[in-house]
C-alpha cells in the first residue's frame, strides 16, 4: 500500500474500503495497479472510468487477453447538506485556514461526522460500480486496481476527496472565502507584491486627516461588533507556511516519508534542544 498512497488521505481512503470489502480481492486490485494493467483512468466530479487489461481465463471463456471497461460512481453530497458543511468549516479558524492555504486538515473527518456525513467512503452504499468482465464479485480485482490508484491520486490532490462527494475545490474556496477570516485570508494570499521604492526619510510625514464621525469612547475601546467566540486551536506543530507550501512531497523531495514530518522532527529537536540552553 505505501507505493499507492503515502500521505494520510490517501491510506484512509483505503482502509475506509478495507472495513467493508474483501481484503484478498483488494490485495488483487493492488497487483493489478502495481503490474500496470491499468491502460487508463479518468476522475470526472464524482465520477470515475478506467479500462483495465485482463487475463487469459479458460474457465471463463476468455482465450486471449482481454480490455475491461470499469465505471465507478461515488454518492456525492447534495447541495443542502454542503452547505450545512461548508458553515460548518467556515466557523472554524483552522479549517479556514488550512483550506484555503491548499492544505486538508487531518481531522476533516470528524468536522464531517458531526453533521452525520461522511467525506470518506462509508459503506457499499457509497459506491456504484461496474466491470465488464465476467467476475461476479463486486468490487472485482479490476474495480479494486482502480481504487489503488484513487488513493495514489490523493496523494498529489488531497482535494479530490471533495470532488468525489461533488463540490470542486474551487467551490469550497469560493464559499470559504466568503467568510470573515476566509475573506482577511483569501486578500492576503492574493495581494500582490508592493515593489520597494527610495525614499528620502526615515520617517512618515505628518498628515492631518477630519474626523468626519463623532467618537463613541465605548465602541472605540470594545468595537462596533462583538467579536466572535474564541477557538482553541491545537498547538502547530511546525507553522512554517513557506515549508508547508512545498506539500508532503515537493519535486526536489525524493524520499518515500513526508518532507514536512522530517522538518516537524528537525524543529522538535531543536525546540527541545534549546530548552535546555534556556
């Protein structure tokens, strides 16, 4: 499995199918993706197509090598329950954030679960598929082949659990960045770049700027709305956006662990380090 998918989504979207199908058929699905009989396939929103190089079976008739069409659709989410999700997500800083810096939260999950939905597969029901291969057994080696390679795909596109429920990643940023903090957010990350410019002081002129409103000492010192409730946030374990902006495995990256948890281990070391020094 860890040729197929080395990030968390990408092994949770396989154990997800492990609890409610044959294991023996999935390993078999494995070989097949591993072996490269996988000739092509496709992810289209929530639908998926492949077609899948056979073999000889006499015991089924087949006497030379044959090319099976697989058609796989996942149940997506309707409209009404997104954008309970979508809210959801929206109330939470660190979601907001890490959505829309292009980054899945590891517990995207359970923020799913407590609305009664699922992102991850479920169950059968999650599923609707098809091969045209004579196996009667659903999934098949060959559905499961596909599956194998969903999984890798994840690794490169964690967004794809989205699109496989129906909403692009597009959508999701456009409605994240909707609010408050997607919106400080989302005009951050695309401002542009102010070009420096010579100056002949050190310091900013004086201006003087009417106050066209009368003051209200209370909404000076409290503001005009309530702030919203505080989040508790789990403590980051490495905040470095520019080492996260790389992803789990940037291109000058070529080891099979994740390059952020090797920096999260170098930065533990030297935070724990340091302590002692202190």
């Amino acid at each position: 499995m860890a040729q197929f998918s080395r990030t968390w989504w990408g092994k949770r979207f396989i154990q997800a199918l492990e609890a409610f199908t044959d294991p023996a058929r999935l390993g078999r699905g494995r070989s097949y993706a591993n072996g490269g009989k996988v000739l092509h396939y496709k992810v289209d929103q929530n639908a998926i197509s492949a077609s899948v190089k056979g073999s000889v079976n006499p015991y089924f008739g087949v006497y030379k090598e044959p090319t099976y069409i697989i058609n796989i659709e996942i149940t997506p989410i309707d409209k009404s329950n997104w954008s309970k999700a979508i809210k959801h997500l929206s109330s939470k800083a660190s979601f907001v954030s890490k959505l829309l810096m292009n980054e899945v939260p590891d517990n995207i999950e359970d923020a799913f679960s407590e609305l009664g939905l699922h992102l991850l597969p479920h169950n059968r029901k999650d599923f609707k598929t098809s091969c045209s291969c004579p196996d009667y057994a659903n999934p098949c080696k060959h559905i499961a082949g596909v599956y194998y390679l969903v999984a890798s795909q994840l690794d490169h596109n964690p967004f794809l659990l989205f699109e496989l429920r129906g909403l692009s990643k597009e959508a999701l940023q456009a409605e994240l960045a909707k609010s408050p903090l997607g919106e400080v957010l989302s005009t951050e990350l695309t401002a542009k770049e102010i070009p420096l410019e010579s100056s002949a002081s050190y310091y900013t002129p004086l201006e003087k700027v009417p106050v066209t409103e009368k003051i209200n000492p209370r909404e000076f010192w409290l503001g005009t709305k309530r702030l919203p409730q505080m989040e508790v946030a789990s403590q980051a374990s490495l905040p470095a956006i520019l080492i996260k902006k790389q992803g789990d495995f940037p291109p000058f990256w070529k080891k099979d662990s994740s390059f952020i948890e090797v920096m999260e281990e170098l930065y533990e070391r030297v935070r724990t380090k340091n302590r002692e020094v202190m």
